[in-house]
C-alpha cells in the first residue's frame, strides 16, 4: 500500500522510536521506521514529506557513534531531530556538542523564545521529559535558538524548515508534546491527514486480490487479536478461498475453541479446521521447567503440527499471517551489540524452507492499536478486538515450573475467574493485561476446618499504553477482594492469592 503522505522516522536506536512513529499515525498519517544508516537516494524514492532523526544512547563524538547518510541533510526534505537527533544536526552542520556539566533527565521546563511553525498554538512554557547528558554548545549557520531550558540554551533550534528539539515530544511525560509533532506533520511539513482505516482496509482487499488471484491461502488462527484480524480481512476478500486452522495446544485459554468456531465458523462462514495436538504438547513439555526451553519446544511442535495440517486441507500456494509492524522494523545495533535477549519471541517468516509459501501479511503496516480499529471497522465483536495480549507460548509460560494437564487446568479456571470479574467490575478494558499466574508454591490453609497444602495464584493486572512500560493497577480492594475468594472457592487446588505490584522496568509483564 502506498499512502499519499509519509513520514520517514531514522532509528539511531531510541527506545521511543516506536513511540514516535505511532504518534505520527494517530495524526492520521502514514509513519515509516528505517535504519540511521539508510542511503538518502532510498529515502528520496520514498518521496516522503518529512524526515525524524530519533534519539538514541550514544554521543555524536563515541567511536562507533551511529551516523547517517550525510547527504539527507542536502535533499531539502522538512527535518525534525529529537535529542541525539538535534546533537547530529549541529554535529553535522557545523555547531558544537558537548558533554554537559548537569545531565538532564526527568521533568524539565521550556521556555519558547519565538514564533514558529512547530510550536504554533503552545502557550511558551511548557513541562517536557528530558534524557541527554550531552547538550549544543555552538548552533551551526544559518540556525537559531527557538527555546531554552535552565540548562540549554539551545533547547530548540530551527534553519528554515529544519527543526531540532533536545527533549521528548512523543512520551506521556511531555503533555503537549503530540502537538508539537503534529505542527510538524502539518505545519511545517504540509501532510494531510489521510491515513485511515477505512482507506487501508479498501486498498488491502485490493492488494490480497491482486496478489491471491485464485489460489487458496492457510492462516494459522489462534484466537488472538492479529490472527483474527488478519483472518476476517483476507476472508473479505477472498472469501471461501481462505481456510484456517486452529491448533489446539492444550496451553490455550478456557473455552477458546468454542468462541473461536462461534465467531469465525459460525459468524462469518469462515473455513476453519480444528487440530487437537494438547496430547502432543504436553508430552514434549513434560519436566521442563525452563522457559526459554518452554517457547523453544512449543514453536517447534507448533510448525511440526501445523504443516501436516496444511497437507490435510489440500493445496495451497498462500500463508496468512498476522504480522504486524513492529515485528518487522529492523533492529538497529549500537557499537555493534544487539539488544539483550529478554526472552524469545516468534520469528517473521521463521518456517521451515521446505513449506513453500508465498506470504500474505495484510497488517505488516500496522501497529497493535491499529489492527484493533481494523477489526472494529470489519465488524468483528468487542469481545475479539478488544481482548488483551496472550503471550504466544499460552499458559506454558503463566504455570511456572514444570507442566502438567492437572496445573494448567487450575491455572485455566483461575484465569478464567480473573476475566470474569474483570468483565463484570468494568476494568477488563480500562487495563492493559489482567490474568493469573500458577507459582510452583504451597503453602498452609484452613478450609472447612480442614489443613490444607494448596497451590498460589498470583494476579497480574497492569496499566500501559504500548507494553514498552508498565504500572500495577490500582484496582479497587472489593475487585481484588472478589476474585481472591472465587478462585479459592471455586478453583479446586489453590488455598493462597497474591497481588503483584511490580512494575516495568524492574518487572516484565509476564513473569517469563
């Protein structure tokens, strides 16, 4: 698809570089993320209206300090450079940077010395999230200062349609700061707001058409949100052409099968085939208490199951999938060291090379928020589009320790209470995430007069807006109170909950 208006966004390997370019959309414009090292002659082919060069953790003056193309600088193109993006206009062009005396981290204060395109409207102080500890001593030609703060004076400057900004406009913590960039997208750079779903939606159809013609395409349907999506888009338009598969690994939610046939084979007519491989799963997963081990184990089994089900509903020259964006924006190395590993995640296109498929990734443009409106605008149910995150590898990775049928059904029953009283209080869709944890722990209780030695849920219920951070939600006691005493009475097996109140960082989400 090829949107009418785009911003180009460059990594220098920010951790709000995603951040940036879901902002850019929300103002319904089309955000694209590419490499710091991209040639500009790529970039120029794109024809985009405006360039962001992201922050990122290094000094313009580091040995191996991420640079770009320096020919961007010469295409003419409305630019905007954030933090260490400011640093490499003035490094670049000319001015001076320097390690700063006082590092600026947190809550700042901006003071707007002038009129101009990017901060049109704002009134000229506004409360901004600092993270630098390098600061413009010089300003390069041609550049002058457009606001200050207690420790810049050269907080943000501007050459003509060339913008720089030492803080971060795309965080919560700066207020205004999706204004700011929205000046930008409109103001300086002169886009339209014409990225929408509806339009996205008329123009894949038409791409999956064009693409499929006649031929049969298989989708791996696992009850998720971008499965599901994915599905009911291609179904759009393609029909009885698509068929899909449900694997049921044991590791699923209670009654997913059930609401997956409801809604798909059911309510849409969908093709769908149901593989029940619980046995299989939780035959290789017996004994292993590693999680790594856990997803490793469960993908490969998934693809052994999943191909010889391909081969069981004939031919097919076509795989669906609900890949999204930030699944296939590039990684971008510093000093040469890739992220650390917090845990394995599904690889894009990772199948084995001998199932030939050609790939159908209508959502491969999309972040998450995205493909939820997608589903809306398909009429999918709240129930489906809305629903939370589940990790890949299911309730392998929720029943710590090793895996059996007797703890992933208490595990199953205790998260189903979870949601149940999530649902009924109102909070299900104010959190990000809401579910139970099985601890590999006992303890003592008195039930019915009785000693008992019972298992511990912990309940995990978290506020975020992209995952990348996260608080614990301060539910109300009677809430918390309510599904503590269902599970116990009603979870066979659990005498104990506990509230985790962790929050990312230090913690993860999941607790593998």
């Amino acid at each position: 698809m090829q949107p009418n208006d785009r911003i180009i966004i460059l990594d220098f390997g920010s951790q709000y570089t995603q951040v940036i370019a879901r902002r850019i959309r929300e103002c319904q414009v089309y955000s694209e993320i590419l490499p710091y090292h991209t040639p500009a002659s790529k970039i120029m082919a794109l024809q985009p209206k405006g360039i962001i060069l992201s922050g990122g953790p290094s000094s313009v003056y580091a040995k191996k300090a991420p640079q770009p193309d320096k020919r961007i600088f010469e295409l003419g193109i409305p630019t905007l450079g954030i933090c260490y993006g400011i640093q490499l206009l003035a490094h670049h062009l000319g001015g001076q940077v320097q390690k700063s005396d006082h590092r600026e981290y947190g809550r700042g204060v901006l003071d707007i010395q002038t009129d101009c395109d990017l901060f049109k409207g704002l009134p000229r102080k506004l409360d901004i999230w600092n993270s630098h500890g390098d600061k413009i001593t010089k300003l390069p030609k041609g550049f002058k200062t457009i606001a200050t703060t207690d420790n810049s004076p050269f907080a943000a400057i501007q050459n003509g349609q060339t913008y720089g900004i030492q803080f971060h406009p795309e965080v919560a913590h700066t207020p205004r700061g999706k204004e700011i960039l929205k000046n930008f997208v409109f103001n300086v750079c002169g886009c339209q707001p014409s990225w929408t779903m509806e339009s996205f939606i008329d123009k894949t159809i038409a791409d999956i058409r064009e693409q499929v013609g006649r031929e049969r395409v298989i989708l791996g349907l696992s009850g998720g949100v971008d499965s599901s999506v994915a599905a009911a888009l291609i179904h759009r338009a393609i029909g009885s052409q698509l068929v899909c598969i449900l694997v049921d690994n044991g590791l699923m939610r209670a009654r997913e099968v059930e609401s997956v046939k409801r809604i798909f084979a059911n309510g849409l007519g969908l093709k769908l085939k149901v593989v029940d491989a619980s046995g299989r799963f939780l035959t290789k997963l017996k004994g292993v208490s590693d999680p790594e081990k856990k997803r490793k184990i469960i993908g490969a089994e998934f693809i052994r199951v999943f191909e010889a089900a391909t081969k069981s509903v004939g031919k097919a020259k076509f795989l669906g999938q609900g890949t999204l964006y930030p699944d296939i924006i590039e990684s971008v190395a510093i000093d040469g060291n890739p992220a650390a590993l917090i845990k394995s995640h599904h690889n894009v296109g990772g199948l084995p090379k001998n199932m030939k498929f050609k790939l159908v990734e209508p959502l491969k443009e999309l972040f998450k928020d995205e493909v939820r409106a997608v589903g809306e605008a398909l009429g999918l149910p709240r129930e489906m589009v809305w629903r939370q995150p589940f990790p890949g590898p299911g309730l392998a990775v929720r029943c710590l320790g090793p895996i059996d049928k007797a703890r992933l059904d208490i595990l199953r029953n205790a998260d189903a209470v979870v949601v149940d009283e999530m649902k009924q209080s109102g909070w299900y869709y104010k959190v990000w995430q809401s579910f139970a944890v099985l601890l590999p722990v006992r303890s003592v209780g008195v039930m019915g007069d009785e000693r008992t030695y019972d298992w511990t849920i912990a309940l995990r219920i978290v506020e975020s807006q992209d995952a990348m951070t996260a608080d614990w939600a301060k539910l109300p006691y009677e809430v918390l109170g309510r599904i503590s005493t269902r599970i116990i009475n009603e979870v066979k097996g659990v005498n104990r909950v506990c509230y985790d109140i962790s929050s990312k960082p230090p913690a993860t989400i999941e607790w593998e």
